[in-house]
C-alpha cells in the first residue's frame, strides 16, 4: 500500500555490520559501551559548565553547545543501530528514516558551524585580547549559538524536502546502518539531479567555506603564539590548538568523505566506519579532548560531583 504520492516504499532495511552472531555481540557490546561513555561525558560537561560560575565563559558555553550536539546526534543514530543488533534486522518506517535524516544532517551541519565559531572565538581570544570582552560579549555569543542551530535547520529542511519529493518504487535496503542522504539516493527511482546540486552547495558551505575560516583563524592564531617570548607559554598554546585541530581535520574529513559523492555507490563499507567516527567515536572523545584535560574543567568537576571525582 502506498505511504503517499511519492512513494511505495512503506518502510526500509538497515544493513548492519556482520551476520555473524559472535560479531553481532562485539558490535552490541562495543556500540552501547561507546553510547553510555558519549552520554556521561557529555552530560558532565554540561552539569559542570552550567553548575559552575567561573565556567560561564564565551569558551565553555560553546563547549556546552558542542556536548549537546554530541548527546542529540549519537542518540539519533545508536539507539535504532543497537535495536537491530539486538533483534533479528533492523527495519524502520519511512517517516522514521525521513525523520533520522533530517535530524541527523540538522545536528552534523550545526556542529561544522560550531567549530567554526570556537575558533573564532579563540583568535579573539589570543589575537585581540582587550577587546575581547566586547567582541564575544554573552548577546553576541548567544547570536552565534543561535545563528549555528537555526542556519543547519534551514538547510536540512530543504534537503529532507526535496528527499520526501523522490520516489522510492524499488528495493528498500539501506546499505548503512543509518538513514542518510547519499544512500537514500541510491534507492530513489526519480531524477536526483537537484539533490545532487543542493548537496554540492551545502558541502561547499558546511565543509569548504567553514573550514577555511576556521584554518585562518589558526593561522592567525599560530602567528601569534610564535611571538611569545616564553617557551612554556608557546608549548601550552600549541598543545591546545593542536588538540582543537585534530578534532576539526577528523570531523570535516570523515563528514566530507560521507557527502562529497553523493549518489555514488563507491565504498560504501567504507562509509559505515566514517560514519561511526563522527556518529559514535567522535561524541566520546570530545569531552575528553576538549573538556576532561582542562584544568579548569576538572576544577569544576572535582566541586560539583566530589563523590564522582
């Protein structure tokens, strides 16, 4: 029976990772494990953020943003991956993938801008410090926070209209653990030429642009640790950004990879595993790249869950 005028596909398969029972297991064991460490990590980031007063900086209230990104995207995708790993398949509902999809390029897309707007905000805060309390001033970092999550929402609303406009009259399995817009067209049985388009333009805003911006905030701010007389001061420096840019190169490129091709049927296997480092591995590391070796996070912390730490 068909769902709509658009489609005849009521409902598609998620392909998993092994038939094998002994892997299925692993995977169920390794995926809920890498679930519940994304959820606490980012969970006590943010209690301790909110909780603490000296954290109410420009700083920690990005990070604060990018640990709710981490819990509302691991959670759109690894619950439905653990359901099929624990029953027989893994089926879901059109309008439960169209759903996963818009939420999951609403939250992706938010966490590209993000990242642009840490590293803005770290050259203000290491090329223009004594103006930096005027140029990230709390309406002004709340117009930015705003700005990421509304400016994502737009575009993965155009993207998941135009995917609902695609006919879907053939075979319904997904060869991903996770409905996305590149296999999704792989299935479509109309035209795509015009997702196609708007996935170009969204990669070279998302990915190219942004990236860009955030490189050249580095620049300037590598230029300016490579002034400091104190050796000390420049290693503590570089060890930052090098932490901060290792997060950004592994997420634009694992995200890049995913979409760059849209349509193309090409390492798909290969997918699956980028897909885990942004959907699962990435949320975990976070805290503990950008938060857990803060000093001052551990402070807080160490203050608000003293039984804990």
């Amino acid at each position: 029976m068909a769902m709509n005028n658009f489609t005849s596909v009521v409902e598609f398969v998620l392909q998993g990772f092994s038939g094998d029972p002994g892997f299925q297991a692993f995977f169920l064991a390794f995926f809920f494990l890498f679930y519940i460490l994304a959820l606490a990590g980012n969970t006590l980031i943010i209690m301790a953020i909110s909780l603490s007063p000296s954290l109410h900086t420009p700083m920690y209230f990005f990070l604060a943003n990018l640990a709710l990104l981490d819990i509302v995207c691991t959670s759109t995708v690894l619950p439905k991956l653990l359901e099929g790993l624990v029953g027989k398949g893994s089926h879901i509902s059109y309008k439960g993938c169209m759903t996963q999809l818009f939420f999951l390029t609403w939250f992706l897309g938010a966490e590209l801008l993000l990242l642009t707007a840490m590293a803005y905000d770290r050259y203000v805060a290491i090329c223009r410090p004594l103006r930096y309390s005027l140029l990230m001033s709390r309406p002004v970092c709340v117009l930015l926070a705003g700005s990421v999550w509304l400016i994502s929402a737009v575009s993965t609303s155009v993207h998941t209209g135009l995917m609902a406009q695609l006919s879907f009259c053939g075979p319904n399995t997904i060869r991903h653990f996770l409905c996305e817009i590149p296999t999704l067209l792989l299935l479509s049985c109309s035209p795509t030429t015009l997702n196609n388009i708007m996935i170009v333009i969204a990669d070279v805003y998302f990915g190219v642009v942004n990236f860009l911006l955030t490189m050249i905030s580095y620049s300037f701010i590598i230029a300016s640790i490579l002034r400091i007389r104190s050796a000390e001061g420049k290693r503590r420096a570089f060890s930052t950004c090098s932490a901060h840019l290792v997060v950004v190169t592994l997420y634009y490129s694992t995200v890049i990879y995913t979409y760059v091709q849209p349509g193309s049927g090409s390492s798909l296997e290969n997918g699956k595993v980028v897909a885990l480092l942004y959907t699962a591995v990435s949320p975990t590391l976070n805290p503990l790249i950008y938060s857990l070796r803060n000093k001052d996070v551990k402070v807080a912390l160490r203050k608000v869950f003293p039984c804990v730490c």
